[in-house]
C-alpha cells in the first residue's frame, strides 16, 4: 500500500496515475496551441501599416489575352506585386453618345500607391482602348503579412 492506497489502484482505470498522464498530455497539446495562436497574434499585431500606402487598382481589357498580356507586363516591370484576372465582366457604357454594352476582362491590381501614376502611364501605352480605364483606391487595411509582402515586392 502506498500513500493509503492497494498498490494496484495506481494503473486502474480512472485512478491517479492515470490521471497524471492525461493531465501531462493535455497540458503539452494546450500549451502548444496557446503558443502558436500567440505568436500569431502578436505578428499580426506588431505589423503597422500606414492607412492608404498601397492602393487597388483596376482596369478593364477587352478580352483575356490583352489582360495577360497587360498583367504580365506590370508584374514584370515591378509596377504591383499581384494582378488577379477577372473574365466575363459585362461593362454598360456611355461612349460617343450611345450606351454600350460590352464582354470585358477586368484586373484587380494590387500595387504601392505611389507607383498608380506610372502604372497608368503603363497601361495607356500598351492598352489597345482609345481611352483605357485606370482607377485606384486606397486600401485601408488588411492581412498585415500580406500588405507586408506587397509592399516587399514592389519598390518604392
């Protein structure tokens, strides 16, 4: 008998010793988690982003081989760090003094908002429009590693 008790009683289900051992584990798997849930945290906190640094800029294309080519091209030349293609947008215009109604290909440009000048620039002279569409807004907020990387990919 130890500290009172069959010396058996110790590895029944149930008992202590086996209690112990759950304890043990369960404290390990919940400190791991509260771990990584906390670094998470204070990454996403201890990231600062400056309202407005980075804009969303967006222009429509008439088909998806002027969008790849235009996405590449700014991609390539460090101009944003992502250009997502949106196909079969359905664009109702006033143009020349008729209302149009056009398939379209449209690109959501993520990019510092300093570079929305020579994006534009960019874009009217490879653009086969007469008078292309370039438009930005500036992002607010976001996912905190995300704007960091934008802001890593493309140069001030």
């Amino acid at each position: 008998m130890r500290f009172g008790l069959p010396a058996t009683e110790g590895l029944q289900a149930g008992g202590p010793l086996r209690a112990f051992f759950v304890i043990a584990l369960l404290s390990v798997l919940t400190l791991t988690l509260l771990r990584t849930v906390g670094l998470r945290a204070f990454s996403m906190a201890s990231e600062t982003y400056m309202s407005g640094t980075h804009s969303a800029a967006f222009v429509t294309c008439p088909n998806e081989q002027v969008a790849k080519d235009l996405a590449r091209g700014i991609v390539e030349k460090k101009l944003a760090a992502c250009v997502n293609i949106v196909p079969q947008i359905t664009s109702v215009y006033e143009w020349q003094g008729k209302i149009q109604e056009d398939g379209e290909v449209l690109l959501m440009i993520k990019t510092r908002s300093s570079k929305v000048a020579s994006l534009a620039e960019y874009v009217r002279s490879n653009h086969p429009y007469e008078v292309a569409e370039v438009i930005s807004l500036p992002i607010e907020q976001g996912n905190p590693p995300y704007l960091k990387w934008l802001g890593d990919t493309v140069p001030e």
